[in-house]
C-alpha cells in the first residue's frame, strides 16, 4: 500500500509533552514526549504494558497525566475539549467494542446524540443508519450486540465513533483512535477492519488523522503510514512504515520478529 505524502505544519495536532503516568508502584509512563500531525496516519506498537492504551486515553481527557501537558491545536487539552475552541472532534474505538448489551445497534451506535443532541429520533435515526452503511452493516439496526460476530461488533463500534451531530455549527476535525482494532478476530475479519480503517480516512473522508495501537502486525503495515514504538515508557523508535523494514533498532528487530532473544525483557509474573 502506498504512502500518504503529508506536509507537517508548524503545530502537531495533538502533543504530549514530558508525560508521566504510573498506576500504584507501576510505571507506565517515563517522561514520554510526541507529536502527531494532522493527516496522519500512525500505527503504535510495542510489548504489552508499555502505555499505548494509556496514551489514547490521555489524548481522549479519559485518563490525567500524573505530569506533563496534553496539547491539542497547541493548547492544552483541559481547556480547549467542549469549549467555542474545540476544532477536533475525537473519537474512540475500544478494544473490547464497548457496547451496551442491552441496546440495540441503534442505540449504541447513536447512545452520546440521543441523550445529548436536539436532534429528533427520526434524525438520529438516519444518521445512524448512514454511519452503519459506511461500516458495511446496513439493515442490522435493530439487531443486540449479542447477535453480532465479533468483526461486527468491531464495526458497530466504528460506527459510534464517526457518528457527529449534523447539526453543529462547528467545522471540527476529526481524529479516531482505535485501541487494538483487530484483537480476536480471525484473519479475514482483521482484513475488512483493517481495509475499512484506512478507507474511512482515504476514500470516505470522515476522519483527517489516525491512530492506531496494535500488535498485530498486518494491521500495522495495512494501516499506518507513520509507525511508533514504546518500550518501558519511552519512545523506542519511531519512523514510516518502510523504513520499518531496514531500521537496524534491536528493539523492533525483536519485536517484529517474536524473538525471545533481545533487549525487550519479559517478565514472568
């Protein structure tokens, strides 16, 4: 798949800088800084517990750094989410799909503008219905999410996320974050995720930038134009997605690789 050609400007559209983030005695987060431009295209990967999720939801505002700035437009994020000069609309996809077992797929996918928006059920109705035709899952709308293989719940979950209220004045930006997009799914589904991913940036147009966690790597080469690895807290590597495959980093060495043998250190617990 081909590069996308992006042209940085002078403020990243999102930055983290000297983040510190720890659970109780662990150390998640050492101090990390990053910088993700509008119109990309990222795909975050490295060992488990090195604080990729962790990122996403600082981003969101759903986790506070216990130190450090979150930026978006070059404002910190605490000031600018639901105010006059909230440009960006962000929008999440869970790895677990997070979904109400007992609503149906139309009152997941349209859950924030029932109980947020002025807008009629008819309304909401038709955007729903329009978000889920994007996502491939036109007509299952009044199906539970107990009736949904796991692709489809992945997709009903997409849906949500891209879902805007169309009657905002606010010309908004859009930045989806997936948070390991394809765990669970057989090979065939994690293709339709991963192709849908990027088409909804490249062709559909409903999102301006990405990013994505994942240790999958088909996910990380099918998605990704700018790929970043953390490894205890800090960015190990960073760098496109073809040089990926000539970096001399031991770090990604080992890690694409799956061997036991290098400077990533597994502890067993």
């Amino acid at each position: 798949m081909s590069e996308l050609t992006v042209t940085h400007p002078s403020t990243p559209l999102v930055e983290l800088q000297g983040i510190h983030k720890s659970f109780g005695k662990n150390v998640i987060l050492d101090g990390i800084d990053l910088k993700i431009y509008a119109g990309e295209a990222i795909a975050v990967i490295g060992p488990s517990g090195t604080g990729k999720s962790t990122i996403l939801r600082l981003i969101t505002g759903l986790l506070q750094p216990d130190s450090g700035t979150v930026l978006v437009n070059g404002k910190p994020l605490d000031s600018v989410a639901g105010s006059d000069d909230d440009d960006i609309r962000i929008g999440m996809v869970f790895q677990q799909s997070a979904l109400f077992d007992s609503l149906t797929v139309l009152q997941n996918v349209g859950f924030s503008l029932f109980e947020h928006s002025r807008l009629s059920h008819h309304q909401i109705t038709e955007l729903v219905q329009k978000k889920l035709e994007l996502v491939g899952l036109a007509n299952i709308s009044d199906r539970f999410p107990s009736e949904l293989s796991g692709g489809m719940r992945k997709r009903v979950s997409l849906a949500r996320a891209i879902l805007e209220d169309s009657s905002s004045k606010i010309a908004a930006r859009k930045l989806l974050l997936y948070d390991e997009p394809t765990a669970g799914l057989d090979p065939i589904a994690s293709t339709i995720i991963e192709d849908l991913i990027r088409s909804l940036k490249v062709d559909q147009k409903v999102c301006d930038s990405y990013i994505v966690v994942t240790h999958q790597e088909s996910t990380m080469r099918r998605t990704a134009d700018r790929v970043i690895m953390l490894y205890q807290g800090h960015v190990q590597w960073q760098g496109s997605i073809t040089e990926i495959d000539t970096t001399d980093d031991p770090y990604v060495q080992q890690f694409l690789s799956g061997s036991r043998d290098g400077p990533i250190q597994i502890v067993a617990k």
